[in-house]
C-alpha cells in the first residue's frame, strides 16, 4: 500500500483547516533540529539561538531579538515591559491579547485591558484609537501601552499597512505610550504587502513574531526591541519559566522555516483566496475577503456553526467554529491547490446542508 503524498486531493485524508498552528515539522525540518549546534542558552547562550535572534533582530531592524517557547509568553514578557499595574493598555477589541491569553494582562501583569472598536468594523486604526485615549483625570484610569495586532487573526487575517500602523504609533506617543506589536503572523503581512519587515519592526517599540503559525515550525517565537528592553526581557522571561538550555534544537527548526517556508507564504494567501472564491457561490453566507491565509465565513440566517463543523468534519474536512455563526478555515504549508479545491466543495455541502 501507498501512502498518498501530502500534495494530493486524496479524499480520504483528513485536511486540517482549523489553524496554521496544526503543520508537522517537515523531513527536512526535523534533519535540522537533529543536527543543530547547541550549548545552554540560560547559562552563557546556545549557538544556534544566538544565531536566530542575530537574524531576525536584522529582518526587523532591531537592537536585538529574544527567541521564547510561544507567543503568548513573548506577548506577556512585552506587556509586563511596558505596562504599569493599575492602568490600561488599549487594543483592537478582538485582539489574541484581549480574548486568547486567559486574562494573563490582568492575572500576571495588573493591567486592566481597553477594547477598542473599530468604527468600520474592520480592524483598530489611529482614528479609533485617538477617540478612546480617555483624557486625563483623576478618577479615570491612565493608560500605559497600546499594542497592535499584525496580521489580526479575529478579523481574518487583516493586515494593519505600515502607514496606518505609524499613525497608531503618532497617536501613543502623543500620548507617551509605547507601542507593541503582537506580529504572530507579521511574516504574513509583510509577504501580503510587499512592506519589509523592518518598516514594521521600526514603527513600534517591541513587536513578537511566532514561528509555529504559517512558517511551520513545531514550536517558538520572537520579541524584538532595544538592547535596554530585552536585557529587561530576559529577566522577564526567566521569572516566567521560560528560560530554555539546548533550544538550539528549536531555533534550527525555526532557521530551516526562514530558508525554506518564509518564501512560500503568498501560496498560502493564494490559496485561502480561491477558497473564498469557491464559497462565494454559497447564498446567503458572507465571506470575509481575505488579505492573507484566513477565511472567515458567516453563515446564512439559521445555519449553525456547530452543525457545519460537524458535517465537514465527517466528510474529512476540519475548520474552526469562530462563534456560533460563523467558521474560520486557515490554509498552511500542508495545505495544497487540490486541497482547497476539496476543502471548498466539502464546505458548500455542509454550508448548504446538501
Ligand atoms: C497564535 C497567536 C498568539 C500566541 O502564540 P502561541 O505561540 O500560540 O502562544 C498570539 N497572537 C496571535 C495573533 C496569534 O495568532
């Protein structure tokens, strides 16, 4: 018997849809990790990490980068940097930061968190964020921090484009407050806009990046900043537990994605475009365009979220019910053209209850 390669329309392999984060590291991958150099990052640093951060504080313009086991903990490293206990930090009302990181703003930090909508619905701009900055009183909470989310995941895959992402950077230091960019999946904006990386890492004062969304790789992320900031994130990291010994066998892992996944990204955006392309076709449901890798779908009046992830599901097709009324379906390096062209007709099926 042979197994189908991964490039296939095999329908009787299961396509996972529900995250970027569901890859497997590759052959080539795991050849890498097996073969990495590596010391004790904790005790007086591991050469292959050392290595990672050199490159990824140049592609961001940054003093300096400090590679951490997820982007949550490199999200609450930066808010403990920057925020003071007892204020707020104002983000996008649909932020990762706000929804998927179990209130550690507040449980870790202090930091009470101020959702900002976006007056078209789309994702936080300057505007939005200059009406909300509250003025200053004594009975209102100051603020300490603003952060943008780069690519926002909860809105499907929007980018910020670097200009807008420098006008929400003028309106917080207007205001003294320093900027962080939860940049999860920055890769993908900047693959999706042709704006280097480095314009993005200039505009803000740390900003993350993960390398186990659509680069692939099985674990880790990056914070980047000043030397000052991430001499303070390492302290910061440590107190967390995040202080790692051979994570050399990690960061190679996440050097192989740059040399060999960082470049096929636009495959991905090109794929989850003619997914979106396909469920057009689908009356009644209203499908998110999509800048990058994720498609948002809402459904039609009456059709739960729940009854189509199940019906896709039992048709080897897995995606993510985002609420009760809409799914999100995420394409990734094990996704292929023929995939997505199963993935869509599976969906129409399920979506139109045929
Ligand atoms: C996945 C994600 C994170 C957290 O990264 P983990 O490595 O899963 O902890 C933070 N922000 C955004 C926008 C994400 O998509």
């Amino acid at each position: 018997m042979t197994t189908p390669p991964a490039s296939s329309g095999d329908p009787s392999r299961r396509l996972d849809l529900r995250s970027d984060t569901v890859t497997r590291p590759t052959r080539a991958m795991r050849d890498a990790m097996a073969n990495a150099e590596v010391g004790d990052d904790v005790l007086d640093g591991d050469p292959t990490v050392l290595a990672l951060q050199a490159r990824v504080a140049t592609m961001l313009g940054a003093d300096e980068a400090l590679f951490f086991p997820t982007g949550t903990m490199a999200n609450q490293a930066a808010l403990w940097l920057h925020g003071v206990r007892g204020t707020e930090v104002l983000l996008d009302s649909e932020a990762h930061i706000i929804h998927w990181e179990v209130a550690g703003a507040a449980g870790i930090v202090g930091l009470q968190v101020r959702p900002v909508r976006a007056a078209d619905g789309g994702v936080m701009r300057a505007t939005d964020l200059a009406r909300d900055i509250r003025p200053v009183s004594k009975h209102a909470p100051r603020a300490s921090l603003v952060c943008i989310e780069n690519t926002h995941n909860g809105a499907g895959g929007k980018v910020t484009p670097i200009d807008d992402v420098r006008a929400i950077a003028d309106v917080a230091r207007a205001h003294g407050l320093p900027v962080h960019m939860d940049g999860a999946r920055l890769w993908n904006a900047a693959a999706a806009t042709g704006t280097p990386l480095s314009e993005f890492g200039s505009a803000v004062d740390t900003a993350m990046l993960s390398f186990s969304k659509g680069l692939g790789a099985p674990v880790g992320a990056m914070l980047v900043g000043t030397h000052a900031a991430m001499r303070d994130a390492w302290e910061v990291r440590k107190r967390m537990g995040g202080g790692m010994r051979q994570s050399g066998i990690l960061a190679a892992a996440a050097l192989h994605a740059l040399d060999h996944h960082l470049a096929r990204l636009p495959d991905d955006h090109a794929r989850a475009t003619a997914l979106a392309d396909q469920l057009e076709a689908i009356d009644g449901a209203r499908v998110v365009r999509p800048d990058t890798n994720i498609v948002m779908v809402d459904l039609p009046p009456g059709v739960s979220s729940a009854g189509v992830v199940a019906a896709a599901a039992a048709d080897g097709v897995l995606v993510t019910p985002w609420s009760p009324t809409r799914i999100r379906a995420v394409t990734h390096l094990d996704v292929s053209a023929a995939d997505v062209e199963r993935a869509g007709g599976v969906l129409i099926r399920a979506i139109g209850g045929r």
